[in-house]
C-alpha cells in the first residue's frame, strides 16, 4: 500500500511545511476545476487531499507513523482509528482566488454555510462646488446577484436541489485505507450536500448573475477627494440567503481655481499692493457664501494668513463649517510712471 507520504511525494522526515508546500502543488495541479472530465486527476486529488488530512495534524500524524506502516498494529482491540476529517478549510484557502472564485463547487459550498455578499467599490467624480453645498448623482455598479430566474436556488423553476444521496447531505465521504477511515469532498455534490438534477438554464445552476444596476446617492455637503460612503446592503448578493455586502462609494473631487482644500478650510489667495500692505487697507475675500470685507493690518508681509471664521468647507462630523484663510499676496508693479518712481526713491531714501 502506498504510503501517505508517497502520495504526497515527500520524505517520512519533512515538516510541516514542506508538508504543506507539497499539498498545495499537487492539488493545484490536480484539481477537478482545473482537469474538467478527467477522471484520473479527480482520482488523484482526493488521494491527495485524503493524505494531506491526517498528515497536517501533529496528532494524527504521530498515530500513522506508529500504526500504519505495518497495516497490523492497532492501538484498540478489534479496531484502529477512525479518522473523520472533514475539515476543508486549506482546501477553500488554496482555491479561493484560483479560478475565479474557486468554480461552481465553492460557490455551492459557500451557499450552503450562508456567506454574506462580497462589499463593492464605486467611483464619483464631483464638482468642488458641488463637493461644498451636496449633491445627488447616479452611480452605475457591476453586482453579482441572485440569479433572477431561481433565485439563487441554481435549479430550474419549479424544481429544488435535493440532498445527495451518496454523502446523505454531509458533504464528504469516508473511504477506508487499511486502519484509516479518510474523508474526502464528496465526488457527486463536490462538497455542497445538495445535487441539482434540473439546473436553471439562465444561470447553468450558479444561482448567480452579473447585472448592472444604477443607484441615486446622496452627496453630502462637504465631501473630500477620497471620500467612503458606505450603502448598506447595495453590494454583491449574499449565499444561501445571508445579507448582502456593502456598496462603498469614493468620492473624487475636481479641483477649484480659487480655494485650495485644507481639511475644512479653504485656502485662498488676495492680492495687495505694496502701499495697502504698508498701511493697512480694507479687501473683499470670496468665499463660498460670497464674498466678505476683510481688514488688512497695516505693516502686513507678503504670505501673511488672516482668517474668516465659519465660512469654510462643511464639516462631515457636523458642527459647522471651517475658515477661510486669506494669504496676502504683495504685488509689486512692473512698470512705473515717472511720479511712482520719484515717489519711492524719495521713500528708500528715508527708510
């Protein structure tokens, strides 16, 4: 008889990981999904998952190596061990991202044990005007859904899966090897418990759908770029009647030729003239509310900030709103008439 660590092609000695590492390569390569209608890959594989059950246990493991190379010596008078793995949590882990999901049979697995829905992420690009005051806008998103024609059932209308016979529901099967009583997924429900004899001709018994639906959300007013807003529910159909995963939509917002974003307040730019900043002087600001009579102090410098309290951006967490920052930019003229230069060389003069 075969041993187990020659089915998976590693020495009595290796580790755990080598173990492991060993499993993974050959069912990838092995896999029903990957081997459709080849009987000897099926074959294969579950001598391999059957060996990769007990061998990964440290436990098991120990009780193999004593007991099963002679097939003889057992540990229990009339009997041995039952080992009854049916633990296919590797197997799910390997799988899950391989083949788009891991096919039909995990999809039907997941169904079984109620997997709520994937979340999805959408995209928005929104205007910085309407970033401040809200908006609505529509918002197309590709889902996986219940199959509209079965409901997610995966059989025809009219009909119902029905408990498999050979695994009487449970999902694997027992095969005795000597001393051992493995289990394995079950070959005719692939792991499920259910068979469907009368698939559903619109989803070829997935139960699944791909369908573009389109979703009005709400803006709120004061939205950054990079923005979540989560909708509850609106992602990708949950398995086996769980709920359904989230929709999260991210908010890109445009940029604004006037504010520069900084957190809830905008930053903005004014312009004054050297002798307005030496001796003060009164200047308009916009700001989202419209525009506002700010003081400049006299003997103000070039980048200074002054500040327009609660005429900022929304603030999402509530409580009003940020500032406006106004950044004095000095202008300084090009071309002088002759009464502005005689003017500032009398004033370098006495400075």
């Amino acid at each position: 008889m075969t041993s187990l660590y020659d089915t998976l092609g590693v020495s009595k000695s290796a580790s755990q990981d080598e173990i492991k590492k060993a499993y993974r390569s050959l069912a990838r390569e092995h896999h029903p999904d990957r081997n459709p209608g080849d009987e000897g890959a099926e074959t294969r594989f579950k001598e391999v998952q059957s060996a990769y059950d007990v061998l990964k246990d440290p436990e098991k493991r120990k009780q193999y190596d004593a007991f099963g190379a002679n097939g003889a010596r057992g540990g229990q008078p009339g009997g041995g061990f039952n080992f009854d793995v049916g633990d296919l949590g590797d197997l799910s882990d390997l799988f899950g991202g391989l083949f788009g999901g891991g096919g039909r049979g995990r999809q039907q697995r997941q169904q079984q044990r109620g997997q709520r829905g994937s979340d999805v992420e959408a995209h928005v690009h929104v205007s910085f005007e309407d970033s401040l005051k809200g908006a609505q806008v529509q918002v197309p998103v590709e889902l996986e859904t219940a199959c509209s024609e079965c409901h997610g059932s995966g059989a025809k209308p009219g009909t119902s899966p029905r408990i498999c016979p050979d695994c009487n529901g449970r999902g694997v099967v027992s095969e005795s090897q000597g001393l051992f009583a493995l289990s394995q997924p079950c070959p005719r429900c692939r792991g499920n418990g259910t068979v469907i004899e009368d698939p559903c001709p619109k989803c070829k018994g997935s139960g699944r759908e791909r369908r573009t639906k389109r979703y009005t959300v709400k803006i709120p007013a004061g939205v950054k770029d990079g923005t979540r807003i989560r909708l509850k529910g609106k992602g990708e159909a949950g398995y086996g009647g769980a709920p359904a995963g989230d929709l999260y939509v991210v908010t890109h917002v445009e940029r604004s030729e006037t504010y520069e974003r900084r957190g809830d307040d905008l930053l903005v730019t004014v312009p004054v003239s050297f002798p307005d900043a030496a001796l003060g002087t009164t200047v308009e600001v916009p700001t989202p509310d419209g525009a506002v009579s700010l003081k400049v102090p006299a003997g103000s410098e070039d980048g200074k900030l002054l500040r327009i309290r609660g005429r900022g951006a929304p603030k999402l967490s509530g409580g009003g709103k940020g500032d406006v920052l106004a950044r004095l930019k000095l202008e300084v003229p090009k071309r002088l008439n002759r009464k502005q230069r005689q003017l500032l060389e009398e004033f370098r003069k006495v400075s």
